[in-house]
C-alpha cells in the first residue's frame, strides 16, 4: 500500500467504520451501463441550481446551518452542501434527502469504510468504478462520491418505478426490510426537509417565462 493509501485508511479507522450495508452487484444492461458512464463523466464544477435563483443562498445558509455541529469547518460545509445540491439536481433527486441517506450510510464522515467496504459519504462499493466507471476515479473523492451516489440512487428508483421506499433498500443491499429506508427517510423529513418562505415561494411564480 503506497503512502497515499495508508494515510487514508488511518482517517477512515480514526473516524470509525461507517454501519451501511452493501449494495449488491448486478449485470447492467449495456444501455443502462453507458447511460450511468455518462451521468458520471460531467467535469463541471458543482454549484447551486435552482429554478428561483433567490432560493439559493437561503438553502444554503439554513443547510449549513443545521450541519454546523458535525461539520464546523465553514468552508468545507458550503463545498460539501454544494456539491450535494448540484450532484441531486443533475439526478432528479431532492438534496434533502440526499443528506439524510448521507446521515445515515456515513454520519458525514468523507473518508468512512463500513465493515462490507462501501466507502466515502454515499458508501460507495467499489465496484461500482469497474462497472460504469474509470479506473482513476478515487472514491473517496467528494464530488467523485457524490456523482456516484446519486447516479447509482437514481438507477435504483427508475428500476423500482419510483418507489424511494424499495429503492433504498436496494441502495443499502436489504431489499425487504424495512429498517434502513425508514432510517433515511425519517432522517431526511426529521432533519433536513426544506421549503423556501412564502414570500419567495411567490416569486417563483411571477418569475417571467425565459424563451
């Protein structure tokens, strides 16, 4: 193991194993494996998309917010919560729950090893990079996580038809039970569900058509 690679690993046991469970291996179609290849191959830098521009930093400050306490670092709290945001978005996922399945699969923690070998905040399996992946792409890499996470989410629900409930379960490799989609979805309703105020809520509404 190369210096690089130890350093890692003494984060990961400093932080302590992550207690996700495994999302299992399947053969992809060749469509399906070229359409995920794409989503993960966007280089462009995360930022902030909303419909009303306004909601933007309103999200942000009240994320941040309530993720002070696990994560003090203002920096690294707005790169993070940024990247959340756009990463969802490009997915067709809420944020919010994004950051509570992120609550639940690692507690925050970028460089978190569970005891199956999912990794960083999303507890990706490794091989997810040799199925619709890049041999350079680093895992523990936030953005690289991230674009992974919600990409492999994603797929999930559009194989389950939407249903966020057996799609977690897929996510966490426990189809079935029960346990770990209430713990994401209470964490996501308990924690981070979000709506703008009325007032901009409204103005959304006026905003005028762009042709």
């Amino acid at each position: 193991m190369n210096l690089l690679g130890r350093w890692l690993l003494c984060l990961a046991l400093v932080a302590g194993p992550a207690h996700a469970g495994a999302q299992r291996e399947e053969a992809l179609s060749a469509s399906v494996a070229s359409a995920m290849s794409r989503s993960l191959s966007d280089v462009n830098a995360p930022r902030l998309v909303f419909a009303n521009p306004a909601e933007g930093p309103l999200w942000l400050a009240e994320m941040s917010r309530r993720l002070e306490r696990r994560i003090p670092d203002a920096w690294f709290r707005t790169r993070l919560l940024t990247a959340v945001q756009y990463e969802a978005v490009r997915a067709g996922l809420d944020p919010q729950l994004v950051l509570g399945l992120i609550q639940v699969e690692s507690g925050f923690r970028k460089y978190a090893i569970s005891p199956a070998g999912a990794r960083g905040l999303m507890q990706v399996m490794p091989f997810w990079v040799r199925s619709i992946g890049a041999a350079d792409h680093n895992l523990f890499d936030l953005s690289t996580n991230l674009r992974y996470g919600c990409t492999i989410l994603r797929h999930y629900l559009d194989i389950e038809h939407g249903n966020l409930f057996r799609a977690l379960g897929r996510y966490n490799g426990s189809l079935g039970r029960a346990e770990y989609p209430n713990l994401v979805i209470g964490a996501w309703k308990r924690q981070w569900d979000w709506a703008p105020p009325a007032e901009v809520r409204l103005a959304s509404t006026l905003l005028p058509i762009r042709q």
